[in-house]
C-alpha cells in the first residue's frame, strides 16, 4: 500500500522499520486491533541472520524478504505504507515522507534499523561492501558471482582479484568468510578454480566471536583455517582500495573485494529525530523502552541502546533482542491504552551463536550461555532461526527442510559461479514476493541500512 493524500488523520501507533522490531510491535497491536500504521522504503521485511548466505548464493534473495502485504494480511487494522522517509520528530510524533506528505500519531515506535559505521577509514563508503541489507548481500553476490564467473570462463585474473579482506571478527564476518571459504575450496577441489582467492578475516581484537566463550574463540578460529581462510586479530584497517587493504602496522594485502562488518549505528533518520545520540548512534531509552522526555515514543531493535536488567550494559544487537523489544513496545503500548503502568523490559536470553560453515557451529545457549559446537551447536542455530522465522513466514517448516537438507550434507560447498542457489519453498503463491530493487552495475558507494526504512 502507498500513502495517500497531502495529510493524515492521527493513526492510534505509527511504527517506522518493517524489520524484526518494527513487524513484531505490529503484529502485537494488529492482534488487539489496534490502528497501526508501518513505514518503511521497502515493501517487505527482510530476514538478516541469512544475509551472507545471499551474498555467497546459496540463497536466493527472495527467500529471506517477505511482503509487508502477505504478513499483515490477516491484520485489518495494520496498514503499510512503502515510502522514504526524510525527517522524523519525535517532539510531534510525526514522519515527513519524501513526497512531503506527513504522518502522525498518539504514539511513535522507532525501529529504523541500523546503517554500517565505516569509522572513517579513507575509501571503506567507497569501495567495501557491507552487508546490513538485501540489496548489500545482493549487490555483494553479483559482484563475486562476476569475478567467479570470469577466472572460470579461463580468463587469467589479476593477482589478488578473487582475494576476499572480510573485516570484523563478529557473527557477520565469521560466517561470511567460512562461507566463502568453502565456496572457494569447491571450485578449486572440482577444477573449476586453477587458484581459490584467499579469505582473511581482520578483527582489532584478540579473538574471533568476541562475546562468545574462549572455547568458542578457539573453535571458530580452527575452523576458519581448516575452510582456508587466514586469521589477522590485533590489527586495524587503515584505508581501503579498489584492489588492495592496508593495515595499521604498515602492511597491506591485495584483495578484489572487501567485505565490512566492522560495526553499525544507529540509522541517519534516528540521530537527525530529536534527541541526542548515545552509544554507536542509536538511541538511548528508558527501562520501559520509551525516550525520556518524548511522550509516546519508544525505540526498539537496532537503533536503540536497550538497556539490560542486569546492569548498565546495553543489551547487543540481536535478531532475538529486536524481536522481543518490539513485541514489549506494543505491550507497554497497550497498557498506557487501558492507563495501567509500563513495565520494563525482560529480555529472555536465548544464547548467541554463529555459523562457521557445514556442520561447523557455535552457540552459547540458555541465560547461563552453555557452549556447545558442531552439528548440537547447528541443531540449536537452526532451532532459534526457525522460532524467529515464525514472526515473518507462515512456513517455517520450510527453512527447517531447506537446512538440514542443505547442511546434511559430508562434504564442502558445491555451488558453481554459474549455478541459482537453491530457493526455500515458503508459498506457491506468486504474490509472495518482495520487489527489491538495486543498481545492478558495480557499486561506487555500497552503503544500505539495516532495516532499509528510510
């Protein structure tokens, strides 16, 4: 749906991000019938834990982005508007769309998502690719399955053109490279490949998973070696190139692409909305969720610093923090309607986990984060991806089938430059799905947002 009219009668809620926050504030006050209006740039909402398997093509990008139109549709009192939005104002509770309508509203939930924080390295905007977006994974894919596709057709590349710098050393960065490492071990195990690029993964801190347990650290580490990859800790990137990185200790490598997932903060519609911006960009609130000092406005998800009940720690940005956070706005929402007291959020700890590549995972799950690796530590990824699938897919089951069909598997990564990576089979119904757009040309200035609200 597309907003209509010059101005809008107030909406009892506006929600602006159709990611896992700002669907999950929806569908809780759609299920009370509560008049809600979602913004966001997109018409579909995208599932970010499986960015990286777009961007390496073992899934297809309309497999992780499912219409607002198909979520909601049961949802009479929900309405989605698919519109950029340009300025919002949380003193008004009111968002400036870029066709200069305005929408406002009794409340206003921010979960505009997260845009990659380059940390001004000189030429990162310009020539690294992040991948906080559909579009990101996307334009990272086509731009590999191209370079793939011309050192298999046998034209000799340049030296280091397939070479792949992934920085940061969080789940992102972890699960691209081991991705990509197996991907380059297959073509070249198969002779596709006379030479795989070479993978190396670049973290300023001592371990890889920083928040995971030293057993962890070590885990993904031994991993990523035995799919090929080279490991750098302690080490910065001080300038990236179109063909080369190089670091703070003076050194550099070459590398035909550049993958960042070396920090995020919160979107430039959220740090432009009024209140001053806290740790990484985003918003700070209130135990409650809410901002002080901005009645009727609350920040979930990604663009938020939500707090943790067990101390002054933000709680990290996770698929499961996002979802939970959304779905207690809405609560918080609901009791101000029947003028009963807000209450502060309780976050379930589910665990934190990542994945190396087949049969290769970790995960520290449950409140005491118990580790666990290989296919128990898969067995538990696959089970919280799944539970957070089931806010945006009717189907879950599907993306069940799909991965242990997929990562059974007993050997590495088969996919050929050439080949369409499997798809999910969420619905036969071809009005399921997303119309995602991108310039499919290369890139001079691969940035996206997270949420890809505005």
């Amino acid at each position: 749906m597309s907003a209509g009219g010059r101005d809008r009668t107030p909406t009892q809620v506006l929600v602006l991000g159709g990611g896992l926050a700002g669907v999950a504030t929806a569908l809780q006050l759609g299920e009370e019938g509560v008049a809600v209006t979602l913004v966001d740039r997109n018409d579909y909402h995208q599932f970010q834990p499986l960015l990286y398997q777009v961007a390496t093509s073992q899934l297809p990008a309309e497999d992780i982005a499912r219409p607002h139109r198909t979520i909601f549709a049961d949802y009479p009192s929900v309405e989605v508007v698919t519109a950029d939005v340009v300025a919002a104002n949380l003193s008004e509770r009111t968002l400036r769309l870029s066709d200069g309508q305005t929408l406002s509203g009794s409340h206003l939930v921010m979960a505009a998502g997260a845009r990659p924080n380059f940390f001004g390295v000189p030429g990162a905007a310009e020539h690294a690719f992040p991948l906080y977006s559909v579009a990101d994974a996307e334009r990272l894919r086509l731009h590999l399955q191209r370079l793939l596709r011309q050192a298999t057709a046998g034209d000799a590349p340049a030296a280091g053109a397939l070479d792949v710098v992934v920085v940061g050393g969080g789940p992102t960065g972890v699960e691209t490279a081991g991705a990509l490492g197996e991907l380059m071990a297959a073509l070249h195990e198969t002779g596709r490949l006379d030479q795989p690029g070479q993978i190396t993964i670049v973290d300023r801190g001592s371990t890889l998973l920083a928040p995971f347990s030293d057993k962890a650290h070590d885990y993904a580490a031994r991993k990523l070696t035995e799919a090929g990859a080279t490991v750098k800790l302690g080490i910065g990137v001080t300038a990236v190139h179109p063909d080369r990185v190089e670091f703070d200790d003076g050194s550099e490598i070459p590398a035909g692409t550049v993958v960042w997932g070396g920090g995020e903060s919160g979107s430039a519609v959220a740090q432009s909305a009024g209140p001053a911006s806290g740790r990484g960009g985003r918003l700070d609130v209130r135990p409650d969720l809410t901002i002080d000092g901005y009645p009727g406005v609350y920040a979930v998800g990604d663009v938020a610093n939500v707090p943790s009940s067990e101390g002054d720690a933000a709680l990290p940005q996770l698929g499961s923090v996002a979802q939970q956070s959304g779905r207690w706005a809405a609560e918080n929402i609901l009791r101000e309607f029947r003028d009963e007291p807000r209450k502060p959020f309780a976050y379930k700890d589910k665990g934190i986990m990542a994945m190396i590549g087949r049969n290769a995972a970790v995960a520290e799950v449950g409140k005491r984060h118990h580790s666990v690796e290989g296919p128990v530590a898969f067995a538990a990824w696959l089970g919280l991806h799944a539970i957070l699938l089931s806010g945006a897919h009717s189907k879950a089951d599907a993306f069940l089938t799909w991965a242990w069909d997929y990562f059974d598997r007993d050997h590495a990564a088969t996919l050929e430059a050439s080949s369409a990576p499997r798809r999910i089979a969420w619905s036969e119904d071809e009005q399921d799905v997303p119309h995602i757009s991108l310039e499919l040309g290369e890139p001079t200035s691969p940035t996206g947002e997270a949420s890809s609200c505005c």
